[in-house]
C-alpha cells in the first residue's frame, strides 16, 4: 500500500504481536528494551507518515503483565489513534515526546465483535461485502494474467473455483493458493 503513496509500510500481525510494545516499544531498563516498529519505521526511512498496518486487529487478546497491568495491543493504540494525543505522543524507549498525528494507519479484521467501544470510535469499521463467486472468478483471472500465466492454467484455476463454489469453501485465500500451486507446478515440472 504504501508504495502506491511513496511512504514506507510497516505491518503488524496481531496474532503474533498481541502486546502493546511492538508499537510502542519498551522502556529502557527493562530486559527486552527497544523502541517500537512504529518510531523504529520512522528513524530508518527518515519519513514521518508511513503507513502501519496492523492485521487481524481482533485477534490481539488480552496481555497482562505479572503484576496484572494490561498491555493490550488495542489499548496501546488509542493514544495514537487520536489526533490530540498523537500529536504529543510520548515514547517510553526515548522518553521524549514525538508528533505521531501522520502516521496512516490501516487495520484489518475478520469481525468486529471482540473490539473495544473506544477503539471503535477512533477507528471507525468499514465493512466490506463477501466475496461472490464472480468476484473471486474475476480475480483469479487479472492475478493470473498479472502473474503471465497461460490461457489454459488459468482456465484450469476457473474450472475448480466453479466446481467449489460454496462459499464456505471457497475464500479468496483459497483462490490465491490455487494460483500458487498452478504458477509452482508450471515453473517447477515434476520429473519422473
């Protein structure tokens, strides 16, 4: 994405990041001490907006300290989520405070249901329609064709979409693994 904006991306898995110090990073002091990728993206590439994606966002959970202090990745975001705050964001490696209000951010989630109210009102959802099967069709076809695969092979993808067709079965995930495996087989001939 953010090559399209000539800004450099930084991307955040949830599900493996779930605690707030891969943003913000952590405190000096502590054992595992480091600023966080947001700062760390902005100091290596020199540029104050970058996009931050943060995937899966509702699969982040819960993170507690073992003394119980939360250190939720959703909670460690409001701060620069909202523009005021953001604006005189404080880092706990550098203990200085920075203008994060450019940063761009982008989250993805599958449902919406396990997110906090407030992070709901900074982060307002946009919810996108399933895929139908002519949308998926239409896509395998333009990433085929991106990808420079044959008529045929592409046909080949088409035909088993077609015979899928449930939409319980058939993702967008699953359409792009098809292509992988056909693009795999084509470049990579098994030998006998």
């Amino acid at each position: 994405m953010g090559q399209y904006l000539s800004v450099p991306t930084t991307v955040v898995e949830a599900t493996n990041e779930p605690a707030s110090f891969s943003i913000s990073g952590t405190q000096r002091g502590w054992s595992n001490q480091q600023p966080g990728r947001l700062l760390q993206t902005i100091i290596d590439s020199a540029v104050g907006n970058p996009v931050v994606v943060v995937d899966e966002i509702e699969k982040a959970g819960r993170v507690t300290a073992s003394r119980g202090t939360p250190f939720d990745l959703v909670d460690g975001l409001l701060p620069l989520l909202e523009r005021f705050t953001a604006k005189s964001w404080s880092c706990p490696y550098f203990r200085v405070s920075f203008d994060m209000s450019w940063v761009n951010w982008v989250m993805t989630a599958n449902t919406t249901d396990r997110l906090s109210r407030p992070f709901l009102s900074r982060c307002p959802p946009l919810n996108l329609t399933e895929l139908s099967f002519p949308h998926l069709s239409e896509f395998a076809v333009r990433e085929g064709q991106r990808r420079e695969l044959p008529e045929d092979a592409i046909e080949a993808v088409l035909e088993v979409v077609e015979a899928i067709r449930k939409p319980q079965l058939l993702s967008l995930r699953n359409v792009i693994r098809l292509l992988n495996e056909v693009e795999h087989q084509l470049n990579h001939p098994r030998h006998h």
